[in-house]
C-alpha cells in the first residue's frame, strides 16, 4: 500500500494582527480524500503535532464544499487530524508522497522549520513525489539539493500569489518571499 505524508502548519497568528489562522480545510481534506478513496495510507504530521489550526474563515457560509461536509462527519478523520505527529519524529524513509496543503500558517512556521528542510530534501534525494497547493509551496523554500542550490532552481511553482494577497488585503501581514536563487514570479 502507497503512504502519503500530509504536513499542515502549527502557527495560529496571522501575522501581528490579532486574527486567526492556519490550514486551509479544503486545502487538507479534498486531496486526503482523494487518497484514501484510492486506497493510499495518509498520515498527518505538524510541527508540534497534535492538532493543528484550521484557519477560522473555513466555516464562513460559501466555503463548505462537498469534502468539508464529508470531514465534519467523518470521526476517524478527525481523530487523525486531531493527534497529528510530531515533525520531528517523521521520516521520508516510510512514505512515498509528501503533500504540503496550503493556508496562510505555512507561510511562518513550515517555510522557516528545520525538519521541514530535511524532510523535503530527504523526499527529493530519494526522487520521491512532493506535493504542495496555494501557501504549502512555502515548506519548500529552505530545502536544497546535495549541491547547496535551492530544489526549486529553475523550476516554475505554482502557489498562492502576491496579486492574490492583495485581492484579501494581506500583502502588508503574509510574507511574500521575494528575491532568491530561482524565478518566483508572485512571491
């Protein structure tokens, strides 16, 4: 059987605002449906484990899709979700895919974290599959090839942009990421 790791984010604070946030329900339970329903073995992991912060707009009216439904009614996935591992004690060695679902929490904690990097780089060194939506590309950012040069290095992403920002009004909160070794057009 496939194993496939998903890596949400720990950090709740939208910056130095006062707001909530984190994962992006939709962001998480769309594809972790889509293995399970194709008989793939998910495990969730986050920086600190346990459960991780879903971003508090997810309940708002208009942002229940048929996925979202599913998980308020599905207790098993929400006890996954509630007791994810810890990081740390994760390693790429025992699973074949890495996703990285996006919400504005990756931006802080998974694109500065030290097991992020090196699990990222242990999931490309092996030539495993890696996988990100919207704000997850941001656990990417840090990791390297056995060379020192970025993973991303000439490579087109595709992720949540700086005119998708504005468009929420977050382009003075969310860091954008700009500059680096590689194009990120948006970041």
């Amino acid at each position: 059987m496939k194993k496939v790791l998903i890596v949400l984010p720990s950090h709740d604070q939208l910056g130095n605002t006062e707001e909530k946030t984190g994962f992006w329900l939709e962001e998480f339970n769309s594809p972790y449906y889509e293995f399970i329903d194709n008989g793939y073995e998910v495990t969730i992991a986050s920086p600190k484990g346990g459960k991780p912060p879903a971003d508090p707009k997810n309940a708002q009216k208009g942002n229940q899709i048929e996925s979202t439904q599913r998980f308020e009614k599905d207790k098993l996935a929400q006890k996954k979700l509630e007791n994810t591992m810890v990081l740390s004690q994760v390693s790429a060695s025992n699973y074949d895919t890495l996703f990285l679902p996006g919400g504005h929490g990756a931006k802080w904690d998974l694109s500065a974290n030290k097991n992020m990097k090196k699990l990222v780089e242990d999931f490309y060194s092996d030539k495993k599959i890696i996988s990100a939506v919207l704000h997850g590309p941001a656990g990417l950012l840090q990791a390297t090839d056995q060379n020192g040069n970025s993973i991303l290095k000439n490579k087109k992403i595709t992720r949540f942009t700086s005119d998708e920002e504005s468009t929420v009004g977050l382009t003075k909160v969310v860091p954008l990421f700009t500059g680096g070794p590689f194009k990120r057009i948006g970041w």
